[in-house]
C-alpha cells in the first residue's frame, strides 16, 4: 500500500479485518436458568450489524474456573488467553444483593494482565436495572485497569422481561446499546496502543 492510499484511507480488504478490534460480550452469570445468554445474544445482534469490530459472547460457565486460591486449573490459563486476544469487552451484569455475582468477581480475580489498557461497557439488569452492580463492577474494573465507558443501558426485571425469565428488551435500548458501542470501540482502539 502507498502512502497516497494510506493517506486517504484506501485500504485492501484484508487490512480492514485484519485490523478489527475483538470484543468479547461476557456473560457474568453462571447459575442454572440465567437469563444473561438472551441479553448477550441480543447486545451481539445489534454488535453484528454494526461491522466495525469482531464480537463474541465469552461464557464463564465454559471456562470451569476454580475459585481463587484454589488448586491451579486448566481453565484459569484458558481464561487468561481468551481475554488476552480480545480488544475490549462489554459485560452483561445481573445484580444479586446489590452487587455482581461471585462468578463474575472471581472470574476478574483469576486474571489481572489480561484485563489492563482495555475499555469495556457494561449492560445490566435488575430491579433497579442492575445499576448497584455496574457500580460495583465499575470499582473493580478501575483497579484492574479497565476504562469502563460512560453510556450504560440499564434493563428492567419489570418492564424488559416477561416473568421473569423472557427477554423482550424496549426498542428505547437500542439507541443506549448502540452509544455504548461506539464509546467502546473508541477507547478499545485507542488503548491498544498502549499494549
């Protein structure tokens, strides 16, 4: 490529997806009957149509992880290497008593390199839209490095859920989820220049 091109922005195809930020949508929950796998899939449909960037969901539940302090597992090292090939992330946050779940807090313990000079959104539910816990986790992420962006879609258990358990966010959080996508990317990709 020429420095006309580059100076114009002409590049191949294959710059452009080799240049692509990953982020990965993290499911902070891993109890049976969970509801955060629909919320995921849908913050990854509204990311998809986007194009500017690879998502993923990236499921705990997957990973086995011990708890700290425990014996050494296989799923520790295959956390720290899933989070240090992505970018960014957006955490999808459940607040019970008031705070992230243990999985999610002990899935941020196990790994601490991994996670630094990157940026991350979040999207929660509860009562309250899950806003207790996206501050908690907004503490955390400080302390390990992690740029947590303004934007933040908050869901009801009352007004986004059907008993419960079915997902049938308001059109109104499109617009949120798509803001905290673009304040993710930008800061994704302005870290990476750090590391």
């Amino acid at each position: 490529m020429g420095f006309i091109d580059k100076l114009f922005g002409n590049s191949t195809k294959e710059e452009k997806t080799m240049g692509k930020l990953k982020i990965g949508i993290i499911l902070g929950s891993t109890r049976q009957g969970r509801v955060s796998p629909q919320v995921g899939e849908w913050v990854k449909g509204i990311a998809d149509k986007r194009g500017d960037a690879e998502y993923e969901i990236v499921d705990i539940a997957d990973f086995k992880l011990p708890f700290l302090g425990e014996a050494d597992a296989p799923g520790i090292g295959a956390w720290n290497e899933k989070l240090a090939s992505l970018d960014g992330f957006v955490f999808i946050v459940q607040e019970y008593n008031h705070s992230i779940t243990g999985a999610l807090k002990n899935a941020l313990d196990l790994a601490r390199d991994a996670w630094n000079n990157k940026a991350a959104g979040i999207v929660s539910y509860g009562s309250t839209g899950g806003a207790r816990a996206a501050e908690h986790l907004r503490g955390i992420m400080g302390e390990l490095m992690i740029a947590d962006v303004r934007v933040h879609p908050t869901l009801s258990l009352f007004t986004d859920f059907e008993n419960g358990a079915d997902f049938k966010p308001q059109a109104l959080h499109l617009d949120n989820v798509n803001a905290m996508l673009d304040q993710v990317n930008a800061w994704s990709g302005a870290l990476k220049t750090l590391r």
